[in-house]
C-alpha cells in the first residue's frame, strides 16, 4: 500500500514525492495528525489497522459542529458503513465505497474547506485517505466517483491556502499511483476536463506557479500512465518547456546544487512522457540533444565540483538520464536508429562505459541498457570497438556486480549482451581482439574467477523460477552461452584447461541446457542450445578442433574433464534434452551445414556413461516408492540434481561432512563450511541429514537444501546471507 499524504508531504518535488511509497507502509507515521500509527507491518495487519484509523476519524468528524450542521445523520450513516466494512474483514466493497464516498463528498467543497482549514487538514483529509487504504479495486473506483470531482475542484481552487493546497496535491498524488487508481479519477463524473485543466495549471495559463505548476505537472504524471490519450496530451503541451530546461542544465557555467535540483522534475517528466507516449515525446524538437548532452555535462569538471553541494541529487540525474536514453534507444523508440548515431561524436559512449561502476545500481544498469542497445546496430558496435579499452571496461562491470551479489539479470546481462554483440560484429579482426581479451581475464582469474562466476550467474539465472518463466527467463542464458561458446574456441591449451577445470562454469551449462523450454511446435534448433552442447562436450572432452573440421587434437585427460563429468553426472533429464536437439538439428542439418559440430558434439555428450548414469538413476528415481518410504531414500538421492541457484549464480553439490568442532572460538559462525556443521538441515523445509541426504550451496557452503526444488523457493531469503558468506569466505582468503 502507498504513503498517505501525510507522509508524501514530507518529500521534496518531482516523482520522489508522489505518495508512492514501501509496500505495507499504512500511511503516516506514529503520532501524525490524524492520531493513527503505522506499525508497517503485513497487508492485512496494515488494512486493519487503516479500518481502526478510519473509524476513529469518522467519530472524530461525528463529534465536530460543523459537520453535523452539514450531514444531519452523519452519525448514523457512519456507523451503518463502519458496521459493513467489519463484516466484510475491514475492507470496503462497491457498496460501501459508494457509501463512504456520499458521506465525505459534502465536506470537500471548496466553502466547507476555506471555512474549517484546520478540520480539513486534520480529519477530513486523512480520512479520504484511510477510506482509500481499505478499499477494494471496487470500492474504489466507487468512492472516487463520488469525491474525485470535488478534490479535483480543490486543487484548482485559488481560495485555499498554501498549506491546505498542499495537502490536497499530496492527496491527489496517493490516490493516483498506481496507474489503476489514475484511470478511476479519469472515469469518474465531474473529471471529464482533468487533463486539460491541469495543462492548464502546468503551464501557467491558469495563474499556476511555483510549487503549485510543480504539484500539476505531477498529477499529469500520474494520469498519463493510466491513458494513452492524456499522456500524448500532456506531452505536447509540456514537453517542449521541459526539454529546454533539461538542456539549459547542460549549459557552461550551469552546474550547482541549485540546478541540479530544479531541473530534476522537468527530467522526469521527460522520462514518464516518453515512456507512456513515446510518439508524441519523440516528436519534441530537440529531446534528444538534451539528454545526451545533459549525461555528458554531468561528467566535466564543472559538474564534479559542484557534486559535493549537489549530493544525491547528481546520482539521481545520472540514474534518470541513463533510464531515458535507455528508453530512447529501444527497439520501439523512433530515436533508436538516430540515438546510436548522436551518441558517439559528442562523447556520450565513453560516459555510459564510466557509469557501469557508478556506485549506483540503477544508474549501473541503465547505462547498461544503453550499451547494449548501441551494440546491436553496426554503425553502434563499431563505435564501440574504437574506444580503447572498451571490452575490459564491460568485463570489469560484469565481474564488479558479480562480486557484489548483483542481481544477475541486470548489469551483468546487460554487459554480457553488449560484450556477445561485438564478439559478433563483422569487423572480424576487433571481435577476435574482445574474445581473446575476455577468454585471457577470464582464466587468468582461474576457474572460480568472479568473470566466469558472472557468465556462469547468467546461466544459473535462466533457470530461476522464483523471479521468471518460460522462454524469455531461459533467455537470460544467451549471451552467456555465446561468449563461453567463443572462449572455448579462442581459448590456447592452457586457457582451455583451465575452463575445463571450472566446476561452475559446467554446472551453469548444464543446468541451462536441462531446462531449455520444451516447444512442441519449434522447428529450429535455437542458437543458444546449440552453443550450450558444443561448450559441454568441449569441456568434458570433446575434440574442439572438430568444430572447424580440423584434425584431432592431442588427448585430454581425466583430471581436466573431470569438472564436466561430474555435472553431466548431476543433470538427470540432459539425455532427453540432448536428443530433442539432435532431432531439430538433423531437420537443419541439410540446409545448415554449421550445424554438423553441434550434431557431433550431441553424440559424443550422449555416449558417455555420466549422462546415461543420470538418466538411468532419473528413471529410478521417478520409479521408487512414495517419498516418507525408508527404501526409496538411497536411489532418490544418487539423483538428487545439482540444482541451478536461483537468481543466478549458486548451485547446490554434495559436500562431504565437515569436521566437527570447526567452529569459531567465540561460538559464531566462521567459514561457510564450518556454517554448515552447525547448520545441517534444509534450508527451506527444515528436514536433516537423517530424513535425506542433503545437497549445500556451492556459492557459499554455509546452507544445505534438500534438492532443486528447496533451494529455488529459498533463495529470496537466502540470498543476502550467500552473498554475506561469500564476502567474509574471500576475506579470510586474502589474509596472509
């Protein structure tokens, strides 16, 4: 639930303060106005105590003179509400939203609000909110029927006050995000000229200045992603003006805190409008121009003085530019084509580079999402190949986050797409250089490296069902397989040894490669899979110098296949998999000819005796007695699978018992191995070693899990304890 306007007064201009707020948040603080408290506890916890707040406001109101001398039975239509709200569990349905919507309408007239100020501020308007807070979907849109009318009067109004102008606009801002609450001010009867009177506000034609132009603009905000119509409205009337603000920011002489502060609300304007209506956005002369020169700008001199009076402000410009030029080189944006060519005279790429080690996530991941777009086009890829260094910087970022427990599907995805796009450019000599560059940092690191760990996160990340689904969640894995897929080729004998010896990277492949969507009507082997069979079968043995059809290579030994094997080994389904892709590939085949290593590659993978060894103990597995019966432990766990980790970058392997006593001296927990001698049951359903063999985390080796399925419905609480083991395991690694 959002901030009550209580809490969203308290914010400064711009999105930051348009009442949205934590989820479970139930509104002001303890000892606010209204005399409510917010605990900030579960959702129907949260509502409960909204219902308790509401009622003690509607008795409050009972109690006032004035608004028994407007509503005469006011006391008894409050109670009949109250009294059907409880039944229903504090929440108000259709009928009693209508209600309760009929009996605060009166009190919102603009005579009734210049008269009483105070009782406004104090109880009305904290009940209009608490009513909102224990609303349905229904009851909403009911009770916003009847008072969307006279608070939008209010906010119009030039009789208020500041201070109760202000709160009305606060109140306006919480009851429209999110955008369904935007689209029933919109539907409700009084509203039909909204847009166009805030426009006018907006822009000054109706006397609207300063705080109150600010606090308009918003609203319009809030109501253009809720209706194409008013967002294409809304940007043409306001964009125009925004647009040469943002530019006036880039100008020489114009960096401060001051600047930064004003122009943040014209920029995320600009962001809303281009991400709601992006036709009419694009159409704004110069929109371009001035996000790219406002994202160089913040990177002179001039600016890095001025950061230290600008604060935070300047990373929130940077995280707001970056998500706009994101959006103004996508796929679906009219600038897509003409961004990428703007972009690299005027120094914007080696910026966008800069900020992938921004402090910053958000600023991380859309500069991210920039580079990867300018990658996808030639004239963007070749661009990015002049700038020295380039590839190491994108390598850089993807081990940084890696490093930091980052969510995978961001930075990292992003330099990874970005990195597989110039390994694929057509400038042939400059894509072998970045490939051969990434295979050297990769090993050089050795094969528990933090740039393997990335390639092998975004793997374990297309396998992550708590976050996505499906095909596009498999996808994840693309850019990774592909990179790997060219390391393995470019790789000499020694680097070679040592991607065969990285348990991770094996496992990442094999675990992707097990859940490749099945698509019953697909008929085309995807690319991806192709590269995940050639990179397993290269690292558990498979001559590589086939691929290009060359001689046979000199043996390989046990000790470096080893890793493969053992993943192969833990992969019950692979069999099945690697056949369907055999039978799209032959289908291919003839018109195909690239496709013949991949062929080879799946026979050789489907020979060796660790893949028929975990499709056979898969079989008995699915064969064994019902799960409680003592026989049917053994065989379930020799196929107990080595389970992808979710988010990205853990998998679950068999570890040997821990030597008893390996605790710290203190009694605190000491390495993930000697966690996990205290800690020997599953993470997720409790169960110890002696209802199951338990698996543990490979990432940090301080949490057991039963299986696959325990240690993915885990890893949303799981995750930042890893990442905590992880860094004090490193630490300890680098003392001498």
């Amino acid at each position: 639930m959002a901030d009550t306007p209580a809490a969203a007064r308290s914010g400064s201009g711009g999105e930051a303060s348009s009442g949205g707020g934590s989820s479970g948040s139930s509104g002001s603080s303890s000892g606010s106005e209204d005399g409510c408290s917010n605990d900030g506890s579960s959702s129907s916890s949260s509502r409960g105590a909204e219902f308790e707040c509401l009622a003690w406001l509607l008795q409050e109101l009972g109690d006032a003179p004035e608004v028994r001398e407007l509503v005469g039975d006011w006391e008894l239509r409050a109670q009949a509400l109250l009294d059907a709200a409880y039944d229903a569990g504090g929440v108000l349905d259709g009928a009693a939203g209508t209600a309760a919507g009929e009996l605060l309408q009166p009190l919102l007239s603009e005579a009734f609000v210049t008269a009483h100020p105070d009782l406004f501020d104090g109880k009305v308007g904290p009940a209009v909110s608490r009513t909102v807070g224990c609303c349905c979907s229904e009851g909403f849109a009911c009770f916003m029927g009847h008072v969307a009318a006279g608070l939008l009067a209010l906010f119009l109004s030039e009789q208020l006050s500041a201070e109760v102008h202000e709160y009305v606009s606060a109140l306006l801002a919480y009851m429209t995000t999110p955008s369904s609450r935007a689209a029933a001010l919109l539907a409700a009867p009084g509203t039909e000229c909204a847009v166009e009177a805030l426009i006018a506000v907006a822009t000054g034609e109706g006397e609207g200045e300063g705080q109150k132009r600010d606090d308009a603009v918003r609203l319009l905000t809030h109501l253009a992603a809720a209706d194409a119509a008013a967002a294409a409205r809304g940007a043409r009337a306001l964009l125009p003006e925004a647009v040469e603000r943002v530019q006036s920011a880039a100008d020489a002489g114009a960096a401060s805190g001051g600047t930064a502060a004003a122009v943040a609300t014209p920029l995320a304007l600009v962001k809303r409008f281009v991400q709601h209506a992006p036709a009419a956005a694009c159409a704004t002369p110069g929109l371009l121009r001035a996000a790219i020169g406002l994202l160089v700008a913040l990177g002179s001199n001039e600016w890095a003085a001025a950061r230290e009076e600008a604060g935070a402000a300047c990373v929130q410009l940077e995280a707001d530019v970056a998500a706009l030029l994101a959006s103004l080189l996508g796929p679906a944006s009219a600038f897509s084509n003409l961004a990428v060519g703007a972009l690299a005279p005027r120094g914007a790429l080696p910026r966008l580079l800069a900020l992938l080690l921004s402090p910053d996530e958000d600023v991380r991941f859309d500069a991210g999402r920039c580079i990867a777009a300018v990658t996808i086009t030639d004239a963007g890829g070749g661009a990015l190949l002049k700038l020295p260094r380039a590839a190491v910087q994108l390598a850089t970022a993807m081990r940084r986050a890696h490093a930091d427990g980052e969510d995978p599907r961001k930075t990292q995805f992003c330099a990874a797409s970005a990195l597989a796009s110039l390994a694929n450019h057509r400038g042939r000599s400059e894509a072998q250089r970045v490939i051969k560059a990434l295979t050297y940092a990769s090993t050089a690191e050795g094969g528990a490296g933090s740039l393997l760990g990335a390639l092998a996160g975004l793997a374990f990340a297309s396998v992550d069902t708590v976050h996505d689904a499906g095909r596009s969640r498999w996808n994840m894995c693309a850019p990774a397989a592909d990179l790997t897929m060219r390391m393995v080729q470019a790789a000499t004998a020694e680097q070679l040894r040592v991607l065969r010896r990285s348990s991770l990277l094996a496992e990442a492949c094999a675990s992707a490669l097990r859940h490749w969507p099945e698509d019953p009507g697909a008929k085309a082997l995807p690319p991806t899979a192709t590269n995940l069979v050639l990179v397993l079968a290269v690292l558990a043995g498979f001559d590589r110098g086939r691929m290009h059809g060359q001689g046979a290579g000199p043996p390989v030994s046990a000790d470096d296949t080893a890793a493969a094997r053992s993943a192969l080994q833990g992969a019950p389904g692979l069999e099945a998999v690697l056949r369907r892709c055999l039978s799209l590939g032959r289908r291919e085949a003839s018109t195909t000819p690239a496709l013949k290593p991949m062929l080879e590659a799946g026979k050789f993978l489907l020979r060796l005796p660790e893949v028929k060894a975990a499709a056979t103990a898969a079989a008995t597995q699915a064969a064994a007695p019902p799960a409680g019966s003592t026989a049917a432990l053994a065989p379930a766990a020799a196929a107990l699978p080595l389970p992808p980790a979710a988010a990205g970058e853990r998998a679950v392997v068999q570890q040997p018992e821990p030597p008893a006593g390996s605790s710290g001296a203190d009694g605190s927990l000491g390495s993930g191995a000697e966690a996990a001698a205290i800690q020997k049951v599953c993470g997720k359903c409790g169960n110890g070693a002696a209802e199951a063999p338990l698996l543990r985390c490979v990432a940090c080796k301080a949490q057991y899990y039963c299986g696959d399925a325990c240690a993915t419905a885990h890893w949303p609480a799981h995750r930042k304890a890893c990442k905590a083991a992880r860094v004090a395991a490193a630490g300890q690694r680098s003392q001498p």
